[in-house]
C-alpha cells in the first residue's frame, strides 16, 4: 500500500472521454472512440498517481439485457485501450435507468456516493470533470473540485474576459489544470509548515 493516499479524479464519458457519435452514445464498439488526447490525458494521471472513475448515465442500457451486455462490451473494451494506453481507471459507474424508473443513481450524487464508498477517497480532495450543469452542481455540493469542458473555452479571451476558473477546452487541458493546482496546494502547504 502506498504510504501517500491515492488521489481520485471522477470523469464523466460522454464528450469528456469518449467522442459523440452524431450527437449520440455508443451503441457498440464501433461507434465508440476516444476524445483526441484523451488516452494521453488519462496517461499523465496515472503517472502522477491519479485513479480515475467513470461517473456516466447511459439510459439506453436499460431497453433490456442485450443493451447492457453491449454497453459492458464497450466497457471492456474501452478499458483495455486505455491500459494499453498506461492510463488507470478504477472503476466505472453507470447509471442504466430510464427517466421514469426514478432512480437516485444521477444527478449524479447517487454515484459519486457509491464511488466514494467503494474507494475510500475523500472527496474534498477528488475532482471531477464533466460538461453537464446538473453534474457538476451535484459533484459541487457533494464537496468536490470541480472543472467543466467547454470546448470553445479557449475562445473566451478573446471576448473581452480571462478564461473563468475551473474551465478547460478538453480532457488533456482539464487534467494540466487538477495537476498545477494540487503543485500550488502543496508548496501552500510546506511553506505553511515552514
Ligand atoms: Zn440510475
């Protein structure tokens, strides 16, 4: 075991790791690909010793057995990429429930709680990086960092204002930022204890 606590980072799928395909999910393999960079995002996380979870709503899983065997599927194989890749994904949550089945799964508090349970982190000091409002307000309100994509964040500057904290065009970019800001907490922290 590791003397330093393994730090975690929950990533939504859909637009932040794996691509839209026409503006919808992955049915099967072959509609699934990675955001560009994304591999190499999830790369540099392991290597500064970063676990990384999926936190995702994937409704059409739950149009009987044959979806959710799919979506496991692409599951596996998604996750094999990415060891191959040297990334590290410790687990994946999905929620399979259709609106109506009112699960307390999403927004996505449900499963950030059963992450949290099932990995032990300490959520103050886990982030998460997704696109969608309603994430990330509950991933705020459950005591997380927060970072959203926003893919035409790196035009903000020139619209008159900086680039709003906690903002990033992409993955790759999301994860430069959780890895400069835990370098200013820590010189933060020696220098306290100087
Ligand atoms: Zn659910």
């Amino acid at each position: 075991m590791n003397e330093r606590q393994r730090r975690y980072v929950l990533l939504e799928r859909e637009g932040i790791v794996s691509l839209r395909n026409a503006g919808s999910v992955a049915h099967c393999w072959e509609q699934f690909a990675f955001v560009p960079r994304a591999l190499e995002a999830l790369r540099l996380l392991a290597a500064e010793d970063y676990a990384a979870i999926i936190i995702s709503r994937q409704t059409w899983a739950s149009k009987g057995q044959g979806s959710s065997k799919e979506l496991d599927a692409i599951t596996r194989r998604f996750l094999l990429q990415v060891a191959l890749a040297e990334g590290h994904i410790a687990g994946v949550y999905y929620c399979r429930h259709r609106k109506e089945d009112e699960c307390n799964c999403f927004a996505p508090a449900g499963l950030i709680a059963r992450a949290c349970l099932e990995h032990g982190f300490v959520l103050e000091n886990t982030y998460f990086i997704g696109e969608k409002e309603i994430a990330l307000e509950a991933a705020a309100a459950a005591g997380c960092h927060t970072l959203r994509i926003q893919r035409d964040a790196f035009l903000q500057p020139e619209m008159g204002g900086r680039k709003p904290l906690g903002v990033a065009s992409n993955l790759y970019e999301a994860v430069e930022q959780v890895l400069a800001t835990e370098r200013v907490l820590k010189s933060m922290h020696a220098s306290v204890l100087a």
